[in-house]
C-alpha cells in the first residue's frame, strides 16, 4: 500500500547489494543473535524483542544511508527522547546512536570508495565548523576548563545534531534519495500529529498512563507528562504526542508543515495530493491544539513565505482555513479561550509572557556581563543570573556572546542567499523542495523568537531538525538534473 505513495528503488536491491552475505557480517549477526538468547532468559522477553529489533535496524542503517536518514528522522519526529532500556555508564538515546551510526557510514565509505564519492562540505561547511568550533570554545570557558558530566553529555549530542548537517549534504546525491526524505519527514510528521492527536482525544488519566508506560525508554514518569495551559489542571490540556513539551512539539510540526505546504502545489508532487492534503490538516488541528503560540507564527510565517514567493493561491487556502479552524474551534467550545490567550500573548498579560520578560532581562544581564564568549552551556556563574531564555537569538547570545549570535545570523543569512540565488536553476520537481526547505527554516526562525528549542542542548532533536533541513536545501541544490 505504502508504494502507492512512495516512489523509491526497491529496498531489498540495495539489501542484495550490500554485500550481506560477507562472514564478518554472518559472525556478528550470530554473535549478536546469541545474545538476544541470554536477554531473553536474563531479563525477559520485552527486553529481547527489542534487542533484536534494535539489532535489524542497526543492521539495516549500516547498510543503506537511506534507511539510515529514513530512521534519523522517524525518531526526530515519532520518539525524540527514547533511549536505551539499560544503563552503561551512560544512557545514549536512539537519536544519538543513529545519528553516530550514519555517520560512521557515509565517513567509511568515503574512505573506501573515494573513487566514487566525494567530501561534500557546501559553501557553509567550513564556516559551520568554525560556528561549531565557537560552542566548543564557549564550553570550555565557561565552565573553567572542565565542564560537568551531565553537560558535557548533552554538549555532545547537540554537536552531533549540527553535524547532521553534513550527513545530510554527503548521503543526499540523488533525485531518488531527496524525494525520499522528504516523504519520510512529511509522513513521519503527519504520524506525529496524529498520534498527539490521539492522546489529545484521551481522557486525560489514560493519556497519562500511556506516556507514563514510556518511562521504560527514558521517557518521564513524573512531574508534568500531561500538559495544560498556564500548568492548571483544570483548564485547557495541551496536545504534546512523545516530544515531551507542547512548545517544542508545536515547532517541529510547523516546521514539517513548511515542507509539506510546499508541496500541495507543485507540479510533481512527493506524495499523492489527497494524502498531503490530509496531512496538513492533521498538522494544523494538532499545531492549534498545542496552544503554543511560537508555533502558530511559525506556521503563519512559512505559509505567507510561500503564498509571496510562489504560490499565490495558498492566501486563498490560509483565509478558507482560517474560517474553518474558526468554526471548529466554536463548534468545540474553544473559541473564546483560545482568542483569549492569544490576546493574552500579544499584550504580555498572561503568567507564561510575563516569565518571558523577566526572561529576556536576565538574559540582556547577562550579555551585558559576558558580551563576547557568553557563559557556555552550564549554569550562570553569577548568583544573581539565571542561564536559559525562551528565544534562540538571546540564547545564543548568552551562550556564545554576540560574536557566536553574529557567526549565527551570518550562516543562516548565506543560506538563504545561497539557496534564493539557485531558484533560478531549479527544475520544475526540485523547485518546490527548495522552497519547502526555506519556509521550514523560516517558520523555526519564526519560532525561534519566543521559543529556545532549535538551540537547546536538551532538545537535540530539534538541533538535529533545524540543521537537517538545512542540510536537505543545501543538498537540493547541488542535485544535477
């Protein structure tokens, strides 16, 4: 059913052409095998079943970068914070093992078969590394040289989420291999609404159980699972599928939506019309639903983004839609208080704006303080300021100084530059993907003015997200017709 909509090469010809059937692979897989057995009669079935899942899509990464992207960014999307069932001095996240997994594929291969691949930087590559070379520096200052365990842990998995990045620049050579992230980014984000959706319409008791039950894998198990506006459980619950915060989980479906709006005109299509329509409508319900105003601008910004540059027609679709998640929201009985607490965000009058003001004054504090190298990632070294703010331009600036905030705006303004100046060249297929990777960015920009989550080294998925699609415009553009 899945090919209907897919329009990708046989998995199993690239599995035949991997060259599975070489011994040291045989030994490890029996190895491997061997020890699902001892799972199983040491700690139980659960645990062996997935063992040995782990183990056929570690297998399947190692083999194929497609799948390898295909599974980067279903965890992005479909289980963020998932890690490991087990500790080994550290509990890496399946996020991180993947990312370092494809990673490893693409770099071997380039060393094997330098005859047929090349190192693929981009135009952004060396001053991304020099951006990244600025976190670290920040690091190190400030925490005096040696940085703490928790930190230091986090640090790396944010420097693997930029570096995806290149992953994506390197792995992404052909029109096949775009069409198919985009459709796994576009249909694992439709899963994603759908499944916040489906929690959403729970009572709230068995949403709570089922997210708990996620505790296994990393996943909380106490304090706020369950989300509600201004924290009352007794007002408006908030949709937030397994992405843990509702703000956060906003920000990646309007950054989805981007790339699927880009879509619902283009001549070729990445996915049948009828579906991506659906799409969208189960990533706007669930965008609304959230209650996270930074998304909604960042939905709004990437629509009007597209409808100036492109596609005329979509206004006519943003007011049509807007009547109907009107009429919806009366039909629920949503209506008032959802216009309330838009006017409450606008005004600063709500507790959750007044935090953020308080918010952006101690981060000015502490630019202020530390105007060139930032605090790094640790906790403030003053006892009168608090790190974290909910913007990342603030957050850079506090973390990295305003020559990180300037090396910051520098790539992302290239970017544009970059991809604005190879519209012109795009086919009548790749145009609308080039855009869909512009408006994605352009909404989590958006986003990013009141919402800290595409620079968080907690969220690194949302790192992984940003610099991903970044990645994906970059790659768009090198593709040869």
């Amino acid at each position: 059913m899945l090919d209907k909509y897919l329009q990708v090469a046989p998995i199993a010809d690239r599995w035949r052409q991997s060259g599975a059937q070489s011994s040291p692979v045989v030994a490890a897989t029996a190895l491997a095998l061997g020890g699902i057995v001892g799972m199983v009669t040491a700690f139980g079935p659960v645990y062996a079943v997935a063992g040995l899942l782990a183990l056929v899509l570690g297998y399947c990464i190692l083999t194929s970068t497609d799948i390898g992207l295909a599974t980067v960014f279903a965890i992005i999307t479909l289980l963020p914070f998932g890690t490991l069932p087990f500790k080994a001095i550290i509990t890496p996240n399946f996020l991180t093992l993947a990312l370092l997994g494809l990673m490893l594929v693409w770099i071997v291969r380039l060393l094997v078969r330098s005859d047929a691949y090349d190192l693929r930087l981009s135009p952004l590559g060396l001053p991304l590394l020099g951006f990244l070379g600025l976190t670290f520096f920040s690091l190190i200052l400030g925490a005096g040289g040696l940085p703490d365990s928790l930190t230091l842990h986090n640090y790396v998995k944010f420097v693997l989420a930029i570096l995806f990045f290149f992953t994506i620049v390197n792995c992404i050579r052909t029109h096949a291999q775009a069409r198919l992230v985009l459709q796994v980014v576009i249909l694992c984000g439709g899963l994603a609404a759908l499944l916040g959706l489906f929690l959403y319409v729970l009572n709230d008791q068995t949403t709570l159980r089922v997210l708990v039950a996620l505790g296994r894998i990393g996943y909380p198990t106490s304090g706020r699972v369950v989300r509600y506006v201004e924290d009352d459980p007794g007002g408006l619950e908030r949709a937030i599928g397994t992405s843990v915060d509702p703000n956060s989980f906003g920000g990646m479906l309007a950054l989805v939506a981007a790339l699927a709006g880009a879509q619902l005109f283009a001549a070729r299509p990445v996915l049948r019309q009828g579906l991506l329509v659906s799409i969208m409508a189960l990533l706007v319900i669930t965008i609304l639903l959230t209650f996270s105003r930074a998304a909604l601008v960042g939905l709004i910004v990437a629509a009007m983004y597209l409808a100036t540059l492109r596609y005329r027609r979509l206004w006519w679709v943003m007011i049509g839609g807007g009547l109907a998640v009107a009429i919806l929201l009366i039909g629920l009985g949503m209506a008032e208080e959802f216009a309330q607490r838009l006017t409450d965000g606008v005004q600063f009058r709500d507790q959750a704006q007044q935090m953020r003001l308080a918010e952006y004054q101690n981060a000015i504090n502490i630019i202020a303080r530390y105007p060139l190298f930032g605090i790094g990632f640790g906790a403030a070294p003053d006892i009168d300021l608090v790190a974290g703010v909910s913007s990342i331009y603030l957050a850079i600036a506090q973390r990295l100084g305003l020559l990180g905030l300037a090396a910051f705006v520098g790539i992302i303004g290239a970017w544009f530059i970059h991809t604005w100046q190879s519209l012109r060249q795009m086919t009548v297929e790749r145009l609308p993907w080039l855009l869909g990777t512009q408006a994605g960015l352009a909404a989590a920009l958006a986003v990013g003015l009141a919402d800290h989550y595409f620079f968080n080294i907690e969220f690194s998925h949302m790192v992984a997200l940003f610099w991903g699609c970044a990645g994906l415009g970059m790659a768009i553009t090198s593709l040869q017709d």
